[in-house]
C-alpha cells in the first residue's frame, strides 16, 4: 500500500522527496490545492472516505502518516 499512496503523491507533486520530507504541511512543500487532489485521490483509489476533520498537518507531514491515515480508514 505504501508503493501506492507514493504513487499518487509523485503523481501530484514529482518535486517532492516524499520518501524524506517530514513537513509537508507544515514546512509547506505542498498547499491546500495539491491537499485536495490528495484526498481525492486516495479516496478514489483505495475507495475510503477522508473526513474534513481528518485533513490536519498530523496526519499529512509525512509518507508515513499518510499511509497510516490511509491504513485506518481502510481498517473502519
């Protein structure tokens, strides 16, 4: 599932080292633009529903926590 959500994410933004970034949101490497087409993504391709409540810089800094919000959302 990793090798997928990396996929999407290089889809969206291929400037970004997702693989070490850990301040996507944070330290603004990506903006609220490439957030949604994220979040759209990730809910079309792995057919999960990602809350508003859900889009918060913990869950969005990092490959890792992406994939770990992914991961639930799979799990619920």
């Amino acid at each position: 599932m990793r090798e997928e959500v990396l996929e999407i994410l290089e889809g969206i933004c291929p400037d970004i080292d997702f693989e070490t970034e850990t301040e996507l949101i944070d330290g603004g490497a990506i903006d609220s633009f490439a957030v949604i087409q994220i979040m759209t993504e990730l809910m079309d391709h792995f057919n999960i529903f990602i809350d508003a409540d859900d889009i918060e810089p913990e869950n969005l800094n990092s490959l890792d926590s992406i994939c770990e919000m992914v991961r639930s959302k799979m799990e619920s």
